[in-house]
C-alpha cells in the first residue's frame, strides 16, 4: 500500500469513525441517524470494494476488537511481542484504532424512539 493511499484510508476511517458518534449520540434524531450511516456507507462501499480491501477491513476488525475486547488485544499484543506477525500497515491500524476507541466510547442506541 502506498503512503498516499494508506493517509488516505487513515482519514476514511477516522471519517466514519466521526460519523458513527454522531449516529450514536442520544440526541440524534432519526433522520439524522439516517443520513449518518449513509454517509458513513459510503465510505465503507468506496474502501471495501477497493484495491485496498483487506488492509480496510482488517482496520475495521481492529476497530471493533479495540472497543469489545481491549484486554483480548492488549494481551494478544504482549503474547505477539515485537512485530508479532504485522506488517506496518497493519501495526499502525492497530494504533489508530486503539486511539480512536479511546477517544470517547460509544453510547448505546436508543432502541424504538
């Protein structure tokens, strides 16, 4: 993966990161949430069916385990030691999900407003 293609998955990401909090905040009407995870989609679709899919969905993987089970790949980190197995494209995912879900978890929906 080039760096300018990696940058730009990198911003994707954090894009529809930012997209999926807002969907999530309380406030949120339904129309908003709407219009958000249509945004976000489309994101998704550009980068899932792109040259770039596996590097995108291992990010998203990441992403969920990072928010899920942090303890799971902290240890699954240690256990790794060094490059554990990842390519720096991979390593730097990790980070950037572990960033990402550090910054502010994610609320419950509301379900049947």
């Amino acid at each position: 993966m080039h760096g300018e293609h990696e940058e730009a998955m990198r911003e994707a990401f954090t894009e529809l990161d930012r997209l999926t909090r807002l969907a999530y905040r309380p406030q949120a009407s339904e129309a908003d949430i709407q219009r958000l995870y249509t945004e976000g989609a489309a994101i998704d679709q550009g980068w899932h069916y792109g040259p770039h899919q596996r590097q995108w969905e291992f990010l998203k993987a990441v992403r969920s385990q990072w928010e899920c089970e942090p303890e799971a790949v902290r240890q699954a980190l240690r256990y790794c030691g060094g490059n554990g197995g990842f390519d720096p494209v991979q390593r730097r995912s990790i980070e950037q999900a572990r960033i990402l879900s550090a910054a502010a978890p994610r609320p419950d929906i509301e379900r049947g407003r």
